[in-house]
C-alpha cells in the first residue's frame, strides 16, 4: 500500500464529519475538492458513503457502531486493492 500524503490522511480524519454534515465549510470544500482531484480521496469517499447509505437503507433508525463501520471499511478495501 502507498504511503499516504498529507492531505490524504487529514481527508481521512475528516471524512466522517463531512458525510455525517458535521464538518464546516472548510472541511467540506476541502473534502470534495480532494475527491474531484485525488483517486484515494474518491475512492474512500464513495466508500464511506456507500456504507452509510447501506446503513440507512436497511435500518433508518439506528446508527451504525463504530467497530461495524470500521469492519465494512476494510472489507471494502480489501476488494477494492485485491
């Protein structure tokens, strides 16, 4: 796995926050300008939204744990670069 710069690793730290609508402004025009330009950013993005969207879908009423959320990502992930 490539090393992460570093504005990939703070897209990662603040990606749950945007796609939870807790970020602020700068968080989120930082956020989606990465996703236009960086294939990781993207990449993670539609990840991490694609769960959520799961999430809601199957069962609007309850947040997922974090530890699911966590589980999902890296299964993803492991389809993804596999």
């Amino acid at each position: 796995m490539e090393k992460l710069t570093d504005k990939q690793k703070y897209f990662k730290s603040i990606i749950d926050l945007v796609l939870d609508g807790e970020g602020d402004r700068h968080q989120v025009d930082f956020c989606m300008n990465q996703v236009v330009h960086c294939p990781y950013c993207r990449t993670k993005y539609e990840q991490e939204k694609a769960v959520r969207e799961c999430i809601k879908r199957y069962n609007p009423y309850v947040s997922a744990p974090q530890d699911l959320l966590l589980s999902i990502q890296s299964i993803t992930q492991k389809a993804v670069y596999s």
